[in-house]
C-alpha cells in the first residue's frame, strides 16, 4: 500500500533497531507505522525516550495495542508485559489509545480498560461483518 512499516522484536537486527530509533524522531522519516511487541516496549529505554522526543514533535499520532486479551489474566493469552502498558496513557495522555481483541469476555474488557488507564472510554465496539 506504499505504507513504511517497521517491526521492533526480539529477531530486529541491530542496525535496524538504530535506524528506527532514529526514524521516530526525525520529521523527515517515511516511517507511519511501527509494530513493537509488547515485552520490547517495556524493556527499551531507548525506545521509550525515542517515542518520548517524538511525542513532543508532534510525530506520535496514535497507539494501538493488538492482541489485547493478553492484558487480562482471565484472557487466554496472558502476558505479563502487557499489563505494563498502562504507562502510555499516564505518559503521553492526550495521544488516543486503540486496544483490539477478538476474544474479549465483559471481565476481560474491563480489565484491559483498568490496566490501560482508560476506564472512561467508550464501551469497545462489537464488529460481526
């Protein structure tokens, strides 16, 4: 789609890991989308300080936590590094906040909601094509 995607996990190699860094922070990047596992989010100062200088250029527009049953311990997947994502909304609060699941109970909703800062959003919106 023309679209300049990056991933940042475990497998990145470190020269790319640099030039995203670096790209999040530079107005003149082609770089619109940057998918990050949780567990590298929570574990890269760099990355957060890189998302921090972009935040404050205006550059980060919005982030969206896939997979997102694995906040709550009642989901099937759970994940502990998840439910440190909680940071992005108390860090860069007026940056909008998309989390999205397909296997979400009401208990597993409201604890994405609790563990992402942001009980007063709307009730998520079912989608059945």
């Amino acid at each position: 789609m023309g679209v300049r995607a990056e991933l940042l996990c475990q497998h990145t190699d470190k020269e790319l890991v640099k030039k995203i860094h670096d790209d999040l922070c530079s107005p003149k990047s082609d770089l619109r989308l940057l998918y990050a596992t949780p567990e590298r989010v929570v574990k890269s100062k760099t990355l957060i300080s890189r998302l921090e200088k972009a935040h404050k250029q205006g550059l980060l527009q919005r982030i969206v936590i896939d997979e997102a049953h694995c906040i709550s311990q009642w989901g099937h997947d759970w994940r502990q590094d998840y439910t440190k994502l909680g940071f992005f909304k108390k860090q860069f609060p007026e940056v909008p906040i998309m989390a999205l699941t397909a296997t979400a109970t009401r208990k597993v909703e409201e604890d994405i909601k609790e563990s992402l800062n942001t009980q007063k959003c709307p009730n998520y919106e079912k989608y059945s094509p």
